[in-house]
C-alpha cells in the first residue's frame, strides 16, 4: 500500500523554472568521474567543457535511443508546466575518453556512445525521495501525477518515485519509461486514450488535487509548449518507422500523439480521481 502525506504548513516554495528552449545546450564530455551503478543503464558522472557536472545518459545503453527522447520531450514539457526538473543538456563524447577507464564495461559503453548523449543537471548532496516520510502539497502532487498521466509515466510508483529532494525542493528525474507507444507505433492511437493506474503512484498518498491541476496544466500545455519539447530531441536520436520515413513525420507524430492524449484527458482523468480517492479513504 503506498503510504500517506502530510505536508507540513511550512512548506518551500517551489522553484521557478524558465520554458524549454527550442533546442539542448551543447556542450563537451571532458572527464568521466563516476557511475552510477543504481540503474541497469549504467549512467556516470562526468564533467564538461562549461565547467558543469551531469549525470549522464549514453546513448549505446540497453534502453537504446528512445529512451533518450522520452527523457528529452517529458522532461521539456514538465519544465514548460512550471514542474521541477533538472536542466537537461547533450553531451557529445568522444570514445578517445574510454582507454582511461579501467573497467571494462564502462569502456564498452564510452566506446558504444560516440556523438551526442543525454546529460542532467548533477545535484550534489541531492536525496532520494522518500515516499514514507514525503511532505509534498497537494497542488504540486496533482500536477506531478497529471503529467504522469499525459505521458503514461511507467516508473514514478512509492516504490521507486524517481524524484530528488535538494535544498527542500523536489525534482523529477528518469522520465526514460514515459511516452511507451513509441516502442509500438503501431499501437500509438490506441494509446491516446488508455487509462493510467495511479493506484502505486508516488504521491497519491499526498491528495493530490487533480481537477485543479487538470484545470491550470492543460491551459498551459499549448501546440507550440509540445512543438518547442519535441524539437528539442537532437535530430540523430529521432528514428524512422514504416510509415514515418522522414525525421520530419517522425516529430509530428509525437507532436500529435501528446496533443491527442491532452484532447482525450476525459478517458483518464476519472481513473486519477478514483484512485486519489482511495488512497484518502485509507488514509
């Protein structure tokens, strides 16, 4: 059963985040520090030519490209809606890095990973959020989980939250398992309209306020918000399908799959509700 909240009164205010920009921020992996071994895509630490410090993402990892561009265009769309999330930028990698490695898998994935990868905003001191102890209001909880609706989130459960608690803020991380149908273009329209289980979420402890969130988020969530995400993903992560032949077609597919759920929230909006319910009638 996931547990409850109860934010405190004296909860920080939330950060003010700027709108995506139509394009990541390039910049040049000169040092891998460390991995970070939490995940199976073995994602590191390194630092770049801006003097910054990410957590990045490769792109020769077992989840592949894809994942990649679900992290671009959620992460985009969350940072438009004014939600907290790391800035995100590409990192191009040179495997000339990888000989001064000493394990051999990580030289394997330097090696596998040349051109641009996904790199994060490292948050040093940051904490794993706790769903057991979590004090999150409840405007921030309803949007948090309208996001993971609109972009049938599969990895954001009390189990493993894939938030961060720094400086009393909380961000979202690791939106790699968002936007699924893209593994199946096939089954993309049937997607549009599926409901999304809220039972495990995260923040359904919380009360979260959904209609109010429905109400200020899909105000927000305009063609060019979606237009200004996609168009972010680096042109080389974006793959062709049968019947998407062209980079092009490819984006507009995503474009219109998002606009179309955000036009068919009503077929998953109740199964929030209800399931927000529950978790209060069991607090």
């Amino acid at each position: 059963m996931p547990p409850s909240c109860d934010p405190p009164d004296d909860l920080p205010a939330r950060p003010g985040l700027a709108p995506p920009a139509l394009a990541l921020p390039r910049v040049r992996a000169i040092r891998y520090v460390t991995p970070l071994r939490e995940g199976g895509s073995l994602p590191a630490v390194m630092e770049t030519d801006d003097l910054g410090t990410y957590v990045v993402k490769f792109r020769g990892a077992g989840q592949g490209l894809k994942a990649l561009v679900a992290e671009v265009i959620t992460g985009q769309l969350a940072r438009g809606l004014g939600l907290p999330v790391p800035d995100l930028v590409a990192v191009e990698l040179d495997p000339a890095l990888a000989p001064g490695e000493p394990d051999p898998e990580i030289q394997d994935l330097l090696r596998a990973s040349p051109g641009l990868n996904l790199g994060v905003d490292f948050l040093p001191g940051a904490l794993d959020f706790d769903a057991a102890r979590a004090a999150v209001d409840s405007e921030l909880a309803g949007q948090v989980l309208w996001l993971d609706a609109l972009t049938v989130n599969a990895d954001r459960s009390w189990r493993n939250p894939n938030m961060l608690s720094w400086h009393d803020d909380l961000y979202l991380i690791d939106h790699g398992a968002t936007l699924t149908f893209q593994h199946r273009w096939s089954g993309a329209a049937a997607a549009v309209t599926r409901p999304y289980d809220a039972s495990d979420h995260a923040l359904i402890g919380c009360d979260p306020w959904v209609d109010e969130a429905d109400a200020e988020l899909a105000a927000r969530l305009t063609p060019g918000l979606v237009r200004a995400a996609v168009d972010a993903v680096p042109e080389d992560w974006i793959g062709t399908e049968p019947g998407l032949e062209t980079i092009g077609s490819a984006r507009n597919a995503y474009v219109s799959w998002i606009t179309d759920r955000l036009a068919a929230r009503e077929s998953w909006l109740p199964g929030l509700r209800d399931a927000a319910a529950a978790a209060g009638a069991r607090a």
